[in-house]
C-alpha cells in the first residue's frame, strides 16, 4: 500500500507539468519563477513566490493551485487541501487539477472517503484517467477491489499509455488470485516503462508470476502445482505458463540464459491465449490478448522481451544494439 502511494504522488507531480500561463503579466512572471523554484524541489521559494503573486491578485485561481500544489509536494496537506478548494469554489480555471491535488491531499491526511468522494465529484466535470485512476488507488488501498477494478478500467480505456493504471489493475488482480490477469498488465506496463526503478521491481513481480509453482526437485523430476483456485477463463494459459517454466529444466534449454528463455515463455503464453481468445470476451480478452498475440504473430516477440528487461542491464541493452533492425521493425509496430 506504501510503494502504491508513493505512485500516485509520482504520476500526478513528478513531471511537473504545469498549467500554461495565458499571458505576460506581473503576476504571471511571479508564478514562472515560483514554477522554476517547484522544480528544483525548492518548494518553500516556490511558496514564497506564490503568496508573492497572491498580493496582486488574492483570488487568482493560477496562484492559489500552485500553492496547493507545492504545498502537496511538500507534505503540507491541511495548506493543499485549504489551497484546492479555495480554486474550486471560485470554479473557473485550473479546476481539474485542484481536485486531484485536493484528493491527494486528503487520502495523505488519512481521509480516503473524502477523497473518494472529491474524485466522484470531479467525474461529474471530467472525464480524465488521472481522476480515474487516483479513484481507482484509493478505493484499491481501502479494500473496495470491485469500485477500484472498474475506475482503473475506465482510467486505462481513457488513457491505455498510462503506466501507472496497469499497474494498479496487476495489484488488483494478484490480490484476487488470478496469475494470468495479474501479469498481462504487468506486461503492458513494462512496454511503457521498460527501465526505471520500479520497472525492476515490476520484472521481478513478472518472473515471479511464471516461476510459480514450478520447481525442480532433483536433476530429473520437475514439479508443477496449480492452484485448485485457478482462474476457469485462463485455465489452459496457466498451464502454459507452468509447462513452459519446466522447460526451462530441460537439458536441451540448460545453456539458454534467462532471457532467452523469458522470451520463449511470452511467445507461448501470448500464442495459446491468442488461440483461446475466439471463445472469450472480457475487457483482458478484448484488450491485451489481441495486441500480445498480434505481436507475437509479427515476430516481435523477442524484440519485446528483451526491451521489457532493459532494467536487467548489458545482455538485453547489448542485444538490442546488436538487432537494431528488430528493433526499430519492433517499435514501428508499437507506434502503428
């Protein structure tokens, strides 16, 4: 639940995207140089230059969201939430913003239904994945899967690009004990966000999920245990995914290294659920089922394992140099 949090706060501010400031005046110029101070992590100059700028103008709606803005950034989340909704009641400019930083704010200060209730509110003006998405955390974190399952839907459908919503749906789903739903979004994820710090972590969450209930005994006996829970949908997926991690036992496999082998298991996996997919519908068959086994069709499936383990280091980088036509083939693809 921490590492979850610790996302939200990351998706809503750590690009630091700013609201585009409309025109040259004085009170403008204030807020860039606030804005340049927020950057930096300087937030109480930030602050400063923004209560600076509310001495021009009390009730600009820009000054006070960025006020609550880095003062959320800050940890202050009494002065973010004072901050928010002084911009929404004034309700004209910077509205959806000041909601999320209002929702944030209050989920922080241990208030989850109330922020709950802000998102709901702000759903009725705007139909944004990050509203969705921060509703979807929140109602996750509470224990309210059903409420969380559908708005991160609604977050992803509106924004498939957005890392952080398939992530959440991979938590979701690996707390209802479905290994397959739980690892499709973790494989949508790590093609948005192959290499950065949590890519690694989500890699390892991955591997996990295939190592699963495969283990090797001795050097000729191979066990393979399945849940008597298993998903019925993804039945024969799960059985892929267990078979193909015994192969990896196999003294025909035994000097493929791990990648070469990780890229074996996701072309099976991706194979056997495209086949399967003529006699399912749902939002994972109608979504990522179609886009993996089309992949896989095309022959980019070793490119796209081996760009999903860039956190991995020099084999997958170096293999990646070393097919460069694959590569770009892989990437056009992608952005086709």
């Amino acid at each position: 639940m921490i590492l979850l949090r610790k996302i939200a706060l990351f998706i809503l501010f750590i690009s630091s995207c700013h609201w585009a400031l409309s025109q040259n005046s004085e009170l403008e110029e204030i807020v860039r140089e606030g804005i340049a101070f927020h950057d930096l992590g300087e937030y109480n100059k930030a602050i400063e230059c923004y209560f600076n700028a509310l001495e021009i103008d009390s009730t600009s709606s820009l000054a006070n969201y960025e006020i609550a803005y880095s003062m959320l950034a800050s940890g202050n989340y009494h002065m973010a939430v004072e901050y928010s909704n002084k911009v929404i009641a004034k309700g004209e400019d910077h509205l959806m913003a000041s909601f999320i930083c209002l929702g944030n704010a209050l989920d922080m200060l241990g208030k989850p239904e109330h922020a709950i209730s802000t998102y709901e509110r702000a759903i009725e003006s705007f139909d944004h994945y990050l509203i969705h998405y921060n509703l979807a955390l929140t109602c996750y974190n509470l224990g309210d899967q059903e409420k969380a399952y559908s708005s991160v839907l609604d977050a992803i459908c509106n924004n498939p690009a957005h890392g952080s919503s398939h992530l959440v749906l991979s938590k979701i789903m690996e707390s209802k004990g479905s290994r397959v739903r739980a690892m499709l979004p973790l494989y949508f994820f790590l093609l948005i966000e192959p290499n950065s710090e949590r890519a690694a972590i989500e890699y390892d969450r991955l591997v996990g999920f295939i190592e699963q209930g495969v283990s090797q005994t001795s050097e000729t006996d191979i066990q393979i245990n399945i849940s008597e829970d298993i998903d019925p949908d993804f039945g024969a997926a799960e059985f892929a995914i267990s078979s193909s991690r015994a192969l990896h036992f196999s003294q025909e496999n035994k000097d493929k290294s791990n990648l070469e082998l990780f890229a074996e298991t996701n072309k099976s996996v991706f194979s056997v659920l495209g086949e399967l997919k003529k006699d399912n519908t749902g939002f994972f068959w109608d979504f990522y089922v179609p886009f993996f086994y089309e992949l896989i069709k095309k022959k980019h499936g070793k490119a796209y394992s081996y760009y999903i383990s860039m956190s991995l280091g020099d084999e997958a980088t170096l293999w990646m140099d070393s097919n460069e036509k694959k590569m770009n083939k892989f990437f056009d693809w992608v952005n086709n």
